[in-house]
C-alpha cells in the first residue's frame, strides 16, 4: 500500500522546524516512519498518520477520527492513527507532532 507522500513531507517539514536532528526514515507499517533519537514517533500510512502518544492514547481514542494500532487481535498502547480529518488545519497537525515528540524523550527504543 502506498502511503500519502504531501504528508510524508508535512511530517519531515514540521520535525525539521522543530529543529530535530536525529530523523531516520524507516519503511515500516505499509507505510514510512519517521524515528527521533532510534526510537519510532511519528508515521504516515496511506493517508493517516500514526503517533506515537504514551499513556495519552487512551484519551485520544475517545475523539472521532482516532483509532487505535491494533496488532494480532489486541490494541497496541501509546500509539493513534489519525485520520485526514483530525489533522485539516496546521493547529490540529502540529498538536499531534508536538505529543509524539513530547512521549518520545520518554520512549524506549525498540530492541534491535
């Protein structure tokens, strides 16, 4: 499945701004994600985004337009897919890398 490149560029544009040095790309999850410091924060999937969020995923997945990474039956804790409608205007966007970001100082890298 191909994934949304305008928001692939959205992404790395806003992680840049942000002044985050330590961005790798990785294709993964049908999609690309964007890893902060070795670990994974911010993804796009077809025309979603995946984040990263922490404990804060439960919360968010009481809004319309937010679902959970569900993997094998169960839903995955600390990560979001958002969808195009939640992420219209730049507020909304940014709010979403600005959470990612802000988990990802306390995140686990994933073992290699």
């Amino acid at each position: 499945m191909a994934y949304n490149e305008d928001l692939a560029n959205r992404i790395r544009e806003a992680l840049i701004a942000r002044g985050i040095e330590d961005i790798e790309e990785k294709k993964m999850f049908r999609g690309l994600c964007f890893m902060v410091d070795g670990k994974m924060c911010v993804c796009v999937s077809a025309d979603e985004m995946m984040c990263r969020i922490g404990p804060g995923y439960k919360d968010a997945l009481e809004l319309n337009g937010i679902r959970g990474m569900i993997r094998n039956g169960k839903v995955l804790k600390d990560f979001v897919y958002i969808s195009p409608e939640v992420m219209k205007t730049k507020k909304e966007f940014d709010s979403w890398i600005d959470k990612s970001l802000a988990f990802n100082k306390f995140a686990r890298a994933t073992k290699k």
